[in-house]
C-alpha cells in the first residue's frame, strides 16, 4: 500500500533528515516508527500526505507515484491525526467530524450521519457529545475525535503522529485499547509516529526503529526486542527488553501443564489422591474453578459443592504479560487458560515457571527463526 523507494530529504542548510529510506507497508498494516525527536520518523510520514516534500527517491501510494497526485486531493485521501487534534472551536463535535466528508462533497445530512455513526464507534455517544465543543472536552475525547474524524471519508491509510503522547497514562493505554480494537475490524494501512517503545511494541505489526534519519531494524515487534540487530537497537529498547517481551509474546497450547482434572457432579471424596488442587470442569469440559487436595480428599457430597469459582482465567493468545498482570491481581500461583473460539473450554494451566519457559522459548525461537516448539531450553541441574 505504502513504498518507499531510496526516499531522501535534505534541508537547504545541509542537514539530511531521512537518508536513502526504503521500505513497504502492506495493505492494512500497522507499522510504528520509534525513535528520539529529531531521527526523522516524524519528517517521514509527513513525506506520505506531502506536507513535507521529498528531496530524492519517490513514494509510491497503492501503486501510485504519489508526486504525480494534486496535494489537497492526496490528503482527502489520507486520515490525519496528531497529538494536539487540531479541531476547529467554533464547531460542534459533530460537524469537526463531518468535515472532510463535506469537503469531498457528501451531503451535510449524510456526512453528519457518517460522523454520528463514527462518533459511536470511538466511544463517544453522539446524542451526548455530538453537539459540544472542543473545549467542553477531556484531552482524551478529543483525540477520540480526532480519530474519528480521520476516518470519516474512509482512507484507506492513516497517518498518526504521537496521537495518544499529551494525555495521562491511564488515558494513554485506554485509548491505545481501543484504537486497537479498531484497527482489528477496519483494518487501516497506519503508520504511527512515537517515540515510546512501548507503544510502540503494543501497537505495531512491525516496528522500523530510527537512528539519524535511517532505519536501524524493521522486524515484528517481538524480534526488535529478542534480537536487536545492532547495538544501537538494543540500547534503544533498553535492558529490560525481557520484560516488554511479555506484551508481545502469546500464550500458546505448548506452554501450558495438564492439571488434574474434575467435574462439578463428581462425588466426594475423590477416589484417587491429587496433590494440591485440581480444575472443575462442567459437563460441557467448560472451566467452572478449582478444588483443594484437602476438599477432594475429605469433603462429601458432590464437587460442585465445595468448588471455589475461578477468576484467574484467559484465552490463548492473551499476552504472557496480561498472564502475568492476572496472576499478581488475584494473588494466584497459577491461571487457567481456556479456548478463544469457546465459552470457556479449559485448555491447561500457566504457571509461573511455564511462562518463564515459554518467554525464554520466544526469545531463543527468534533469534534462530525457528518455531517456538522446536526450541530446546538447557537447564541447570542441581
């Protein structure tokens, strides 16, 4: 959808902002550029809309010589948002966002409906927020509206410069929620400027990380952070890169250990002796919770009475960090794990070890380019 091809950009007082830049971003793609202020991420995507004109090279949108395209019509083409939002204070919300749409020439009704309809699929309820103005908002609702407004004509690509970076950060991590959630079901072409590597791991396909006007690794999110490519890149992503590993490294079925398992309509006591504790099933092999060695052992009439529910749960493929986050919130030494596609089919249980595993199985997994399950991991005996 977006290339760029040996693109260069030089300021008349010598100094070279981006040097000799290719890449690609495919079709519904999100691509994060990271990097301090001053590397060029930002002069980059600007290069995209043509608010910033290449000095050499060419950029190329959906097969098309973007040169060769009128400026004001290119950007009609293209959502834009940026960190302060840009609304305009003398409009209502609803009409900011049914500004382009206007422009392109859709019809006030229809294009009020259009920005209605986006309004709500931000969060914003447009019969509550439709008819305020910017300044009767949070920063957070705002930069809703500027995303909404982004969207009104439909791009097929989006440009975001630090779009989430002047809000607080319980704010800052809602919002990206969201705007993940989005981009799951619109599936936009985004590049998205940060300088937070964070956000910049949570919210990429791939990462391109800057150095002085260059790409110094462009790779997925968990490569970038297992096998930096240069010095450079590991100082960027810092030592504790292990860590921000656990935001982008899934659970998988390989990971998890096989518990005993027993169901809500077994009678008491158990007639074979578990260790610790075992999983509760329903009759449909639905997770229902757990029972102790010393319930199952001693306790009578039927499981169900004496099961404690589960709280600490999720899917396969949640993140080994949100696995992490769930096991110190409910002070848990194991979660259970159920099926994505099901109401709760229990798959196994993560413990702390395992997914101290699975992280290092990652790890090594990308540095080698081989598949998670094909890793061997040494031990230490004692």
């Amino acid at each position: 959808m977006i290339r760029f091809e040996h693109v260069t950009k030089r300021y008349a007082d010598g100094t070279m902002a981006v040097d000799d830049l290719s890449f690609d971003v495919a079709e519904g793609e999100l691509v994060t550029l990271v990097g301090p202020s001053g590397c060029g991420k930002t002069t980059t995507m600007k290069m995209v809309n043509r608010l910033i004109e290449p000095t050499g090279g060419r950029i190329l949108l959906d097969g098309e010589d973007i040169s060769a395209i009128d400026p004001v019509q290119l950007r009609r083409r293209i959502g834009y948002v940026i960190q302060q939002v840009g609304l305009f204070p003398h409009k209502t919300v609803l009409d900011n966002t049914a500004t382009v749409p206007h422009l392109l020439g859709v019809k006030k009704a229809q294009a009020r409906a259009r920005a209605a309809e986006l309004l709500d699929l931000v969060g914003l309820d447009p019969s509550v927020y439709g008819g305020r103005y910017p300044d009767q908002l949070s920063g957070g609702q705002r930069q809703r509206v500027g995303v909404a407004r982004a969207l009104a004509a439909d791009p097929p690509v989006l440009l975001m410069d630090e779009p989430f970076g002047a809000v607080d950060p319980v704010v800052r991590e809602h919002l990206q929620n969201e705007f993940l959630a989005l981009q799951k079901s619109l599936r936009k072409t985004v590049l998205f400027v940060t300088h937070d590597i964070e956000e910049a791991v949570r919210l990429g396909d791939r990462i391109a990380v800057y150095g002085q006007g260059r790409i110094e690794q462009f790779d997925a999110p968990a490569t970038v952070l297992g096998a930096p490519r240069t010095p450079y890149v590991a100082d960027f992503v810092g030592a504790d890169r292990s860590l921000k590993r656990l935001s982008v490294t899934p659970i998988e079925r390989g990971d998890l250990e096989q518990p005993p398992i027993v169901h809500l309509d077994d009678p008491l006591p158990l007639p074979t002796a578990i260790d610790r504790w075992a999983v509760v099933l329903d009759s449909e092999e639905n997770l229902h919770g757990w029972i102790s060695a010393e319930q199952a052992a001693s306790g009578k009439g039927l499981v169900r009475d004496h099961a404690r529910r589960m709280e600490a749960w999720l899917p396969v493929g949640a993140s080994l960090r949100q696995a992490l986050a769930t096991m110190l919130q409910h002070d848990a030494g194991w979660i259970a794990v159920i099926d994505e596609d099901s109401v709760g089919r229990f798959l196994g249980a993560l413990t702390p070890a395992r997914l101290h595993e699975a992280l290092r199985r990652s790890t090594a997994a990308d540095a080698r380019d081989i598949p998670r399950t094909e890793v061997e991991l040494e031990t230490i005996s004692r």
